[in-house]
C-alpha cells in the first residue's frame, strides 16, 4: 500500500488510489512450513486494508530442492490475467512477458501506466514513449519497507 500511495502521489495526472494487487508465491507447509506461516501472517496483514488483494500461488519445487531453490509458477499469468480484465472493468510490474497484456489494455483504448526501478529499462511500446512509466529509487524502497517481523506469531 505505501508503495501504491507513493506512485500515486508523483502522478501528474489526478486520480485515486481504488486498489492494490500483490501477486507473489506462497512457500509449501509440507516444504517450507515456517515460511509459509511467515508468508500467510504477512498477506493476512496486508490484506487487512480493504483495498489490498493479494493472489498468492503455491511455489513448485523441484527434485532437487532444496538445493535448487522453488520457483513462482503461473503468477505471471494471473497477473497478465487479471491486469486485463480489471481494465475491462475500469480498475488498473514489471515483467517484459506482460508487454502483450499490456497492449491489449492499450488496444481496448484504456489508459495503461507502469512503475520500475530507476536504473532498469522501462516497457515500452513500439515505436512510442508509452506506457507512462513511474520510477521508483532506493529512497522510496526505504520509505516503504516493511519493517515487520513475519516469522513470529
């Protein structure tokens, strides 16, 4: 949320903050059983403002965990998923595999922005200046770090 708040705030246009979306995988009990408490506190938490859905998917691991670590399966998806179809709807990462997400959303006439970290390439749309790209830096991960100890109960 503090994260969302703070994009907001540096738009140039007016609008409100309506929703947050976090799309993340969730550790395995039967693998990772302190982790996945860890992971469900801080969603329960997170999840506490009405505004905030996080869309957690279970981590697959492979045979030769733990020595190779688990992986997020499919929360690239969700996300290319549900940014499309809560543009339908009217509502609003960085990934280049959501480049075609994101094109739809444009190609249906809606507005799209993105936010990144400063110092990284931007998504961009061919042959265009677009999306409107929001740049995050090390100051404003400081300001909104959470700080909360998730491994205690």
């Amino acid at each position: 949320m503090r994260v969302a708040r703070r994009i907001v705030s540096g738009r140039r246009l007016e609008g409100e903050l309506a929703a947050v979306r976090v799309y993340r995988g969730r550790p395995s009990p039967d693998h990772q059983p302190a982790a996945a408490r860890a992971s469900d506190r801080q969603a329960d938490r997170w999840a506490r403002d009405p505004r905030v859905a996080v869309v957690r998917r279970q981590l697959r691991y492979p045979k030769a965990w733990p020595a190779e670590p688990a992986q997020e399966k499919g929360i690239d998806v969700a996300l290319a998923v549900d940014l499309v179809r809560l543009a339908c709807e009217g509502g609003t990462c960085r990934d280049t595999d959501l480049v075609p997400a994101l094109e739809t959303v444009r190609d249906l006439g809606l507005h799209v922005e993105v936010a990144s970290w400063k110092g990284t390439s931007r998504l961009r749309f061919p042959g265009s200046q677009l999306p409107w790209c929001h740049y995050l830096d090390a100051d404003d991960y400081v300001a909104c770090r959470d700080y909360t100890d998730y491994t205690t109960a």
